[in-house]
C-alpha cells in the first residue's frame, strides 16, 4: 500500500463511494443486458420531453440564439445576470473535465459506438433543460436586496404546493437541495481539481519524476485559493469570470481538436464508420449495443446533467420577466457541451485508433488518454491540454459552487456566514480532490449526481403543464419579428 496522506484519504472514502454506487446504480435486466434503472429514468424523460413539446430542442434553437445575442426579448424583470451570462455560468458547470476525461473513459469500455451515443444524448438533453430551466425561472425566489434563489428545490416545493401536495414537495425540495449539497463536492469539485492534477503532473514530468506527484495538496491549496477568491463575490462575480473564461477555453480546445483532426484527416472517414458502426454493434461491451448506448448516455448526462437539474440553479439568477426566455436559452448548454465539445474530444481520440489500433490497450486513463491523442501529433500538445482542462475543472468549480450554495441556503436560510461557511468547506474539498484517486472519485460523483434526476425528472413531468402554459403565452407576446 502507498504511504502518506493521499492513499490514506483514498482507502477512506473508495468503499463508501463503492457501496453508495452500488445501491443507486440498481441494475435490471433488459433484452440481455445488465442495465442500470436511474440511467433508463433519464433516458425517457429526454425522449418524453422531447416529443411532449414537439421537438422544442429543434424548434426553439434559433430564438435561443437570438436571445443570446441580446434580442428576441420582452424586456427585464428581476434577476441579477444576462442570458449570455447565465449560459456562460451554467456552461462552465458543464464543461468541464468530463468532456475531456469522461468521453475517453466511455470511448475506452464501450468503444467508438459510445460517442454516437454521446451525441444522441445531448440532443434529447436539450429538450429536458428546456423544461426545467423554464420552471427553475417560474418558481425561483425573489428577495428584497435584488438577489434571486432557484432551482428543483424550489420548483418541487412550490409547483406541488399549488397542486395541493405541499409535503410531498418540501420532502423533495429537501431530498434535493441534500442530493446537490453532497453531490457538488463530487462532481463539481473533486473529480475536476484531480484530474486537473492529474493532467498537471503529466506535463511536469509524469509520475513519479513529476515533483508534484506526491504533493497533491500543494496544488489542490493553490486551486482552491483561486476559487475561493471569485465565489466570495456571489453569482455576478462568478458570472462576470465565466463569460469571459468559458468563450476562451471553448475555444482554444476546439482549435486544439481542429488542428490535431487537420493532421488526421485521412482518418475521419474512418473515425465515422467506427461510431456509427460501434453504436449498433452486437459485440462489445456487456449488453452489446444496448449496453454502449447506456454507457455513451451515463456520460453524456455526466457531462452536461440533462435531466440533474443542477444548471438550472444558474439560469435561475437571470433577468428575464418571461421564465420560457431562459427555456429557450439554456437549449444551447448540451448542444455545446455534449454535440460540440464531446464530439471533437471522441473524433480526436477514435481518429488516433486509425494509426494505433493498440491504443487503448496503454491502459491510460481519462485526461490522459485524451492528452496522448494529443501528443500522437504534436509533442508540446499537452501542455493545450493542460491549460484547457485546468480552465475546465476551474470554472466547473465556479458554478457548482453556487448550486451547492443555493442547496445549503435553501436548508438552512439565507445569510452570509451561512454562505462563508460552505464557501469554506467547497475550498477544503478542491484541494482534497488531487488527493483522492480517479476511480474512487469516479464512483462517488457519479453516484451523487444520477440520484438526483430521480425527483427532479418526476418534478418535471408532474409540472410538464406550467411549461406548455408559459410557452404559449410567449408564444403569444411575441410580434412577428420576435420582440
């Protein structure tokens, strides 16, 4: 057994996030395959949200870009951010390691067919953040000094009170705010700061000639020292760090990704045929191609939480008098974080297999993997890499700052000591992260975050109607230039 801290906290939290996995991962049965129940949850409510409001996630794509770009509007009401910036925040809570790591993780148990999953994914994703941004904005909570609360906790408590079961929705609203408070030390906090180290160490010799290698908490204490100094400052400090960051690292990683497939490109054919191939494959993976497509749909909701209801705590602080706007906007997070951005990771790392057939067999693993596709072509690109996941897992952190916070103020009220005092302990688990290894993170995120699509898609389902309400009387409103 390894010395030192960094196993030790590992041997201590690796079998509870065994045995928490175990239990919410539950698994059935299905024409041969050994599935787990939360993901075939997630998998309807995308599939029944989408036909339900006849393919909003097509629909609704150009007023969502219309309303980015400052129009299609009917003017402000409460709030404290933009719509761009409340996308940008809740994109950075979504892209993060997990489309670096996460879709090489997929790709490497359940091959190349898993990315076209991925893809599928995040298009019937885009259908259920429609529905739960828009009743995030519809029952958020407003207060006197201009500052907005909202999210699933708010929503379930409130829409099932006006429906007369006010029990049942503060025990959900609570189960809830629990489920993010917990999970977003996960998710969005440890699994981002350890793969962050781990890409870190990679470039700074590898382990165990990397100085760093053993110092896990000296990286993770400069880390959360940065985090810390924007979260203190609320959602518009973080909104105001996010619109500028999020752009830049889309964008300096999808140029990576476009530069490394330039050098591929006799590749790409091949790198097509492997996915759509793979994705309905017999072979494979356990369960053949049912069990790629639940592999590539764990992912995929792994990295853009469709159907979680964590992002719908950011687009809830926008200001916006029409709840259907941020609907319409928050269409865009999947369509970049999982149709984008994940599908450049998978034809990176799927076009590499064109040359090494054996790639998968180095047994490397999230970044890595992802980071030596890189390096196939250009030896100083994982140092891109490097800054790109660093600036990923750093603005995930940002955002599921606040969704924990907002989960901490709704059980114990608002206040700021209430909200110093998680802000603190979020910082404590940053660096704790890069000290814990990858798979008993791994376990414990995603554990953490699937559970809370249980009472989040049922919220959504139950309150379906207050959505088709608010969308016809915007529908309503709008003249026919779409002001």
């Amino acid at each position: 057994m390894e010395d030192g801290i960094d196993a030790a906290v590992n041997d201590a939290i690796a079998p509870l996030a065994a045995a928490l996995s175990k239990i919410i991962f539950y698994k059935v049965q299905l024409l041969g395959a050994d599935l787990p129940l939360v993901v075939l949850w997630l998998v309807a409510g995308g599939v029944w949200f989408t036909l339900r409001f006849r393919f909003v996630n097509v629909r609704g794509f150009a007023q969502a870009l219309r309303l980015v770009r400052g129009s299609g509007t009917s003017g402000e009401g409460a709030g404290e951010v933009s719509h761009f910036q409340a996308l940008a925040t809740a994109v950075s809570g979504t892209v993060g390691i997990g489309n670096i790591g996460g879709v090489a993780v997929a790709i490497s148990i359940g091959g190349p067919g898993a990315a076209f999953w991925l893809v599928v994914a995040g298009f019937l994703g885009m259908s259920s953040k429609f529905v739960e941004c828009t009743l995030g904005v519809s029952f958020r909570s407003e207060h006197a000094d201009g500052t907005v609360s909202g999210g699933p906790m708010y929503y379930l408590e409130r829409g099932f009170s006006e429906l007369g079961w006010p029990r049942l929705g503060r025990g959900l609203g609570i189960f809830y705010a629990l489920g993010i408070v917990i999970g977003c030390l996960g998710i969005g906090n440890m699994f981002q700061s350890n793969q962050a180290f781990a890409q870190f160490v990679e470039v700074t010799g590898g382990a165990g000639a990397s100085f760093f290698t053993d110092k896990g908490w000296l990286f993770g204490v400069a880390l959360a020292l940065g985090v810390g100094v924007v979260i203190v400052g609320g959602i518009r400090s973080i909104a105001r760090v996010t619109e500028k960051v999020v752009p830049f690292m889309a964008v300096l990683y999808l140029a990576g990704c476009a530069v490394i497939l330039g050098f591929n490109a006799e590749a790409i054919p091949f790198a097509a045929a492997a996915i759509v191939g793979g994705a309905f494959a017999p072979e494979g993976v356990a369960g053949g191609a049912l069990g790629v497509m639940i592999l590539g749909f764990q992912r995929a909701v792994f990295s853009n939480e469709a159907g979680i209801g964590s992002a719908t705590i950011a687009h809830s602080a926008v200001k916006t008098a029409h709840p259907v706007t941020e609907g319409f906007v928050s269409l865009l997070e999947p369509f970049i974080d999982t149709v984008v951005i994940c599908s450049a990771t998978s034809l990176v790392i799927v076009t590499t297999l064109y040359y090494e057939p054996a790639f998968f067999a180095a047994g490397l693993g999230g970044v890595e993997m992802t980071s030596a596709a890189f390096e196939r072509n250009l030896a100083w690109s994982p140092t891109v890499v490097t800054v790109a996941a660093i600036l990923f897992a750093f603005s995930t952190m940002l955002s599921w700052s606040y969704y924990g916070l907002k989960g901490w103020t709704y059980l114990v009220g608002e206040g700021r000591r209430r909200e110093l005092a998680f802000n603190f302990v979020f910082c404590v688990f940053v660096a704790l992260g890069c000290m814990v290894k990858l798979q008993a993170i791994l376990d414990f995120s995603d554990a953490m975050v699937f559970v809370l699509c249980v009472p989040n898609i049922l919220g959504m389902l139950v309150l379906a109607p207050v959505v088709q309400r608010e969308l016809d009387s915007f529908s309503v409103r709008r003249t026919p230039s779409g002001d």
